[in-house]
C-alpha cells in the first residue's frame, strides 16, 4: 500500500507526461474524496489506518491485548522475559521524553553558568553519574514518591524503586528539613508514627539514588517530574506513563493527563490506590513499570485513541495473522505501527523506496505500508512562503478566468515550476522501481489521501487575517476574486487519486 499525499486529480490530468510511470504500472485511476480539504496529513491517516469493527465487536486479541501480551507474575507484576526492555518492535529507549517534551511538562533543566557552576547545586539539586568503566548499569527502573507539606512547601517523605521484575531495590522513608504542616495522608499514607523515628534525610536518598540509579538507566514512572524535583534530582532518561498513553476520553490533542489508576485498571486489569490510609508508592511504581513494559511489548500505537467504533488497521491484519511492514517516519510509526509488525523508519522518499523495495520481496510479508511524502512537503513550503502563494493565487486567478474566456483551440493549462516538476519525476521513477521490484501477483493499491490541503488552509489565514484587519505581505484585502479562488483550492484539494492494480 502506497500513500501519495498532495496529489491531486486536478495535477494528475493537468500533467500527465509527469505521471507517465505511474499510469503504466497501476492504470487509470479512480477519483476520491478526501477527508477535508483543510485536513492535515494525521487526520488523513488516521481514517485510512481506522478500520470499522465487527458488529460483534473486536477481537479478544484487541479487546484484551493484556491477557496475552502481559503473563501474570506471583505479586501481580508483568511479563518476567530475560530482556524486558528490549521485547518489542522499538527499544525502551525509543519512548523515553525528548528534551522538547521534558521542558514542556516541567522537568528540572541541568544549566551550567559560565563560570562552569550550576544554579541547580546551589538549591541541593545532583546530576546522575555515568556508570563507571567497565560495569553494567540497570536498564531501567520504576520509580515513586511519596511527599507532606512543610513549611516551605512539599517535601519527600518516602521513595520507592522497582526493577522490571518488580523487585523492591528502594523503600525508605525520609524526614523532612522543614517543619510538617500536613502529612497528606489521605494520599501519602505518611503519618505522623511513621516518621517519629526516621533519621534518613534527602541528602541520604540521593546518594543512594546514585548508587543505584546511573545516567544510562531509564527511569520510569507516572508524571516523574514531581518525583525528581522532590528527590532534586537530575535525569535525562524517563519515560512517563502520564505521556506515553493517551487520557481514555479526551484523544491525543488533549492537555490532560490520565490517572495512573486509570491507566491500570483499563490496560493490566488490575485496581490500585483503593486503601483509605493512602497510597503505597511501590505498588504505584509497579503499575508504572507494568504499563511501560506492555508498551514496549505491543509497540507504539498500543494505548492510542482511535475513533469511536474503530480499530487500527494494523492491528487487524495482525489478528488475521498477517505479517506487516510499515516504513515511515517515526511519527507515524509512533502511532500506528504495533509489536508484531516490522517499523522501519526513513527520512526520505529515496530511503522509503530502498527499504519498500527489500520489504516486498520477502515471502514472509503479506502487507507492505510505505509513504512518498515529497510532493507534500512541496506543498507545506509553498505555503510559508508568503511570495509564492501570492503568485499561486494570481496564476490561479488568470487560468479560472481563461477557462470562463471564449473558446480557443489550443487547450490551456498551468506551469509547472522547475522545483515542482523535479518533485514529480522524483515521485514517478520511485512508483516505477517500487512496482518493478514488487513480485507476481501482488496487489498494490497506491492513493494520495488529499491534495494540496497545506495552500487550503494557508488561504484560509489570510482570509481571516484580512477580515480582522491585519496586514498581511501576500494579499492586501479580501476579495471575491479571492474566495473563488480558495473554493478551486478547495475542490482540487478534495478531489484525490486511488490506483488499484495486480502486477501478473
């Protein structure tokens, strides 16, 4: 299956000498309508990923991923395999928090001032320590704190660590510096007897921590931020279970962050944080590690919300017990590819076509997923440029009135630029190789999803800047001329392309 995002009906039959290859290979093909004229390239995958459930419902492989993918160890905790960061499609790294990600949702920032000091040492904060030469440090552990109210605010009065097996390697309680205003024990389950004779403070914590915890250890937990700004500690790898799923009611979009309870009784099927007297930190870094282990298992898009009464596609053919390759960029491959499928990420339409091209001859593959994605990325740079959008909408302007002018023999239609042809013949010698290395009797089935939706809604901010008001370098005012002019971006935008051929 081959995705062409950007190309149009309206550019196929303008130019067809630029699509030779792609007409000799898969044949006339048929017109379709996009999702939205204004739609971005995720909201086109995602209907073209979403497959409608059975009226039955899903499969219990889908239904309950957790019953196969997590075998119950004694103490509720998950799969027990040798390498438990390392089981599925993507390493455990691929999921840990990019520095965008950490600085975004709060995580305290190693600086260094230019005298070489770091304002972090000066409030107590430490750095984790790379593992000395020579030994193995822990791949990743889970961890959770427990804090009370001081006098200067909330402060650690208990920390739990866990391996990927569950195993306790941490549980201490801590006193705090500052005098306790609230235990918090609702929530902590901190009280006052539990402290009366702990004599552990943070300092000591810490050094433990980097005992046990080195640079290259992953650590994992559930809104981790709170955790080690309470430990003052500083750690560049975390995978964070509040971001690595998605909140079960509000989609990817959403600025909220499920519960950890949440997230455990829906995906391991198991109830945490009922006790009255409070929450227990090792069970809730259990759970973290529980959940971040039957990720890495199932691969990215496990956790993902897709539309209501649909399942990804993906998941499908898997359940159907079909291979599948998807290559494409990591974000997609984020989204949609799953455990047992194969993720290949590329770069670049060239480095899709090299690894699609090994990918269909293997006998084992039943579904090969590959994205060309130059002609869009065309597209989305025409649009930021305020002169050339100004030049498609006067071009555009003169062909809409040429073809309402009287009629002529010679029969009229748009230039192509240099870059934009150089794009097309890129795309049409791919398609061409790509065929040519599929074997006999494959299906391929190639379809562009939208058009150039990136000038839609380009169109469209101008329009609403200029009706507020704001000056603007492309347009100087709205106009009627204007809106038709958005309406045939519009429609060739919505009107796409599906090919269907079987190579014999």
């Amino acid at each position: 299956m081959l995705h062409i995002p950007g190309l149009d009906a309206a550019l196929y039959m303008a130019h067809p000498g630029s699509f030779r290859s792609l007409s000799e290979c898969c044949g006339v093909p048929r017109a379709a309508a996009a999702v939205s004229p204004f739609a971005t390239t995720a909201q086109t995958l995602e209907a073209i990923f979403s497959c409608p459930k059975t009226q039955a419902g899903t499969s219990q492989n889908v239904n309950q991923p957790w019953k196969k993918s997590l075998k119950r160890r004694k103490g509720g905790i998950g799969d027990s395999q040798g390498d438990s960061t390392s089981g599925g499609a993507f390493p455990a790294s691929y999921y840990t928090l990019t520095a965008q990600q950490m600085h975004e949702n709060g995580y305290p920032k190693y600086e260094v001032e230019e005298d070489g000091s770091s304002p972090q040492n000066k409030l107590g904060f430490i750095r984790t320590r790379p593992a000395a030469a020579g030994a193995k440090p822990r791949e990743m552990v889970a961890i959770d704190c427990e804090m009370c109210s001081t006098s200067l605010g909330l402060e650690l009065t208990r920390v739990s660590m866990v391996d990927p097996l569950g195993n306790v390697i941490l549980d201490k309680l801590v006193k705090p510096k500052n005098e306790i205003t609230n235990y918090n024990t609702r929530f902590s389950g901190i009280t006052a007897s539990m402290l009366l004779h702990v004599t552990t403070t943070l300092g000591d914590i810490q050094e433990e921590i980097l005992e046990l915890v080195s640079a290259e250890t992953i650590l994992v937990g559930h809104s981790v931020e709170s955790d080690l700004i309470a430990l003052k500690v500083y750690h560049p790898l975390v995978i964070d279970t509040a971001l690595l799923y998605q909140h079960p009611g509000k989609g990817s979009s959403s600025v909220y962050k499920p519960a950890l309870r949440t997230l455990t009784a829906r995906f391991l099927r198991r109830r945490i944080q009922e006790n009255k007297n409070g929450h227990d930190s090792i069970e809730d870094a259990r759970a973290a590690m529980d959940l971040t282990l039957l990720k890495i298992k199932n691969g990215p898009a496990f956790g993902k919300r897709m539309k209501p009464h649909t399942e990804n596609l993906i998941q499908v053919l898997t359940d159907h017990e079909r291979r599948c390759t998807l290559i494409d960029s990591r974000t997609v491959l984020h989204h949609y590819a799953v455990s047992s499928c194969n993720a290949v990420i590329t770069n670049s339409d060239r480095e899709s076509l090299a690894k699609a091209e090994k990918e269909v001859k293997k006998d084992s593959i039943d579904f090969v997923w590959v994205q060309f994605s130059d002609l869009h990325s065309y597209h989305e740079e025409e649009a930021r440029s305020s002169e050339a959008m100004a030049v498609r909408v006067a071009e555009t302007l003169a062909f809409m009135t040429c073809k309402k002018g009287p009629k002529t023999t010679t029969k009229i239609k748009p230039v192509l630029s240099q870059k934009l042809q150089a794009v097309l013949t890129d795309l049409d010698n791919h398609i061409k190789r790509l065929y040519e290395a599929l074997p006999l009797n494959s299906l391929m089935i190639a379809f562009s999803g939208h058009g150039d939706t990136p000038g839609v809604r380009q169109l469209q901010e101008l329009k609403w800047k200029s009706l507020q008001g704001l000056k603007q370098a492309s347009l100087q005012r709205w106009t009627q001329h204007n809106e038709a002019v958005l309406e045939e971006f519009a429609a060739r935008a919505e009107t796409t392309l599906a090919f269907v051929c079987a190579k014999t």
